[in-house]
C-alpha cells in the first residue's frame, strides 16, 4: 500500500475518532443535562436558577463553543502529526 494513502487513511480515521468523541460530549450535555438528568440537576442552584434549567438555556451554549476551540486545537495538533500543516 502507498504511504501516502495509509498516511491519508490513518489521519481521516484519528478525524472521526475526535469528532465523535467532541459530538458524544455535546449530546451528554445538551441532551442529557439539559433533558434527562434535568430532574436530577434542579437540586443544584447556579445565581438562583436550576443547573438543569441553566444548561438547557446556556450550559450547553458554552459547552458548543468550547468544544469549537478543542477541536481546532485538536485538528492542528493532528495535521502537523501528518504533515498537512499549512506552515511550514
């Protein structure tokens, strides 16, 4: 096999790997905290509100944006381990 195919083939499959380990995270939290652990949640008190409630309207706002900023971390650590880095 061409090395440039494996080296194509094992960057694409460490890709997938990250985005679905960053998309489980969202879902746990926007779906999860936000729906099925809401109950469980609305015992903990964040400025008066309930922590399910909160991260129904902005938990998982700020989780979002935070995952964005880890996987582009994540991405450019992954292309330079390749060498598909932009500078070089």
């Amino acid at each position: 096999m061409n090395d440039n195919v494996k080296n194509a083939r094992d960057y694409w499959r460490e890709n997938l790997r990250c985005l679905l380990l960053l998309l489980s995270i969202w879902f746990l939290v926007s779906y999860g905290a936000g729906i099925l652990f809401r109950e469980l949640l609305d015992e903990i008190q964040i400025a008066g509100f309930p922590l399910g409630f909160w991260f129904a309207q902005q938990g998982s706002i700020y989780v979002f944006v935070l995952l964005i900023f880890v996987y582009v971390y994540w991405m450019n650590q992954l292309d330079k381990k390749y060498g598909y880095d932009e500078r070089e």
